[in-house]
C-alpha cells in the first residue's frame, strides 16, 4: 500500500557527487523538474547535503562555484581512507562487524578541530539550521556500535550536525559527536539507502556512483520499496569523465556540477510525465 506518492533518494558521492546531483537538480528544476516537491526525501552523504538543500527550498544552484571554499575545510588522510576501503573489501566480514572497524578507524581519526570546520563547512554547504517541514530523512553510522541510524526533524539532531555526520567518510572526514556518541557517513548503512522510501508510488534514485558499484545492491532495495514507477539516475559517461579519478577533488566541483546540468536535459523528459502526472495527481 503507497502512504505518499513521490519519494526522492539522493545517494553519496564525496565532493564530485555533490556539485553533479546539484547540478542535475539545478538542470531538472530549470526544465520544469523541481525534485524538491518529493513528499520524502533521503539524503545520504553526498546526497545528505543536496537533500537538505532541496527540502528547506533553497536553489541547488547556489552550489555551482561558490561551494568550493565551504567544502575544502578539512584535510583527508589518504592512508586512513585506504584501510577503510580493505574492510569494506574484506567480504568475509559480516557488515556489522565491518562497519565497527572502520569506526574504529573513524574514531582513531577524530579531531575536534577538525570536527568544527566539517560542521562549519557542511552549515555553509546547505545555508539552512533548521529541518524543513518537508519529510526529509538523514542516515548515519555510529562509530562505536556500527549501528546505523535515521534522523529526522522528530530526532532532536540538528540538521547540520545531521548532515555533517551523514557525510563523514572516515579518511576524509572526522566522525561527528551528538549526543555523546560519534557518527560516520551514511553510506555504511547500505550505500544510497534506497530501501527507506518504502511506501513511495513514484520514486526518483540519484546515484552519483552508480558507475562504481554493482547494481544488485540497489536492485535489492528496490525490490523492497515496492514503488509503481522507478528512475534511476548515474552519471553518463561525460559526467564520469568530468568526475575525473578523485571523487575527492575539489578542482573537478564545478567540471562535475556543470556535468549535472547538462545530464539533466537528457533525462528530464523522462522525468517529467511522471513527475508531473504525480503532482496533478497529488
């Protein structure tokens, strides 16, 4: 049974990830394809910081070019990043286990001062500090536990702090304290966290990475979502090209941003009949 009719799922994609699924929501809501009008929104990582851009009403536009001082406040360890990908490599671990020790990898790395400037450069990033009225839902990981989590405007986190920890890859980010406890990027609960729009008739999923990854994952969430209508959306070969090989790179934000908005006249008239027609229906 569908509880609302259009969901929208915006996975992670460190910086290159931000500026293309900005851009693309730039270019879509430019063409007639405002994402933002989701009844649910579920922002990871990357998508964490778009997600709250989009549901607090703001221009994803303003994410073009001026973003890039925002999100170069911290200072990724390569060394760090790298021991963290051989655990998620590792598939004799059970993921539970898994994401405890890349949170102890996480935990090893944590810096209050680093901390702030994540938290002052995510604030920057999304120019909003309170949650929308719009459903919109942030996931994390504890460092600690591996335990994931799913924050909303009923939580009691603030949205940056939010959004800070949703998108706090270990080696390239500090874990962020709430509430006494330290949370990592959202990403390790189950990568674009597709399954948490179960209950959407229409259902937009925006994966930067797509290109990266197998896509079995996704179509495993999918299955449990159980929506009518379902896009997907990975960067084309041009955007992976603009993307350059450090997902990572701040001098390919706006190569990548600009990449998102020239994708999005490819696949807005694809969205909008469906879009729309859930709108009208709506």
């Amino acid at each position: 049974m569908h509880t609302f009719d259009r969901a929208l799922v915006l996975g992670p994609g460190s910086h290159v990830g931000t500026a293309w699924t900005a851009g693309l929501a730039y270019g879509l809501r430019r063409n007639g394809v405002d994402l933002g009008e989701a009844g649910l929104i579920v922002g990871t990582s990357a998508g964490s910081i778009v997600g709250a851009l989009l549901a607090t009403g703001q221009d994803p536009g303003r994410l073009a070019s001026s973003a890039r001082q925002a999100a170069h406040r911290v200072k990724p360890d390569p060394e760090r990043m790298g021991a963290v990908f051989a655990v998620l490599g590792d598939r004799s671990l059970e993921p539970g286990e898994a994401r405890r020790r890349v949170g102890r990898l996480a935990l090893d790395g944590a810096n209050p001062q680093a901390e702030e400037a994540l938290i002052a450069g995510r604030a920057a990033l999304i120019g909003a500090d309170a949650w929308p009225e719009r459903r919109l839902l942030i996931t994390a990981v504890c460092a600690t536990t591996g335990e994931p989590v799913v924050w909303d405007r009923d939580s009691g986190v603030p949205l940056v702090h939010a959004v800070a920890a949703s998108s706090a890859f270990p080696g390239a980010a500090p874990p962020v304290a709430i509430d006494g406890r330290r949370y990592m990027d959202g990403a390790l609960r189950a990568g674009p966290n597709a399954d948490l729009a179960a209950g959407a008739r229409t259902l937009v999923v925006v994966e930067p990475m797509a290109h990266l990854f197998p896509r079995e994952p996704l179509n495993q969430q999918l299955a449990t979502v159980g929506a009518d209508a379902v896009v997907t959306i990975g960067p084309d070969p041009a955007s992976v090209r603009a993307f350059g090989s450090n997902p990572g790179d701040l001098a390919a934000w706006e190569p990548a941003y600009q990449a998102g908005v020239r994708q999005a006249g490819d696949v807005d008239a694809q969205l909008r009949t469906m879009w729309r027609a859930e709108a009208d229906a709506g």
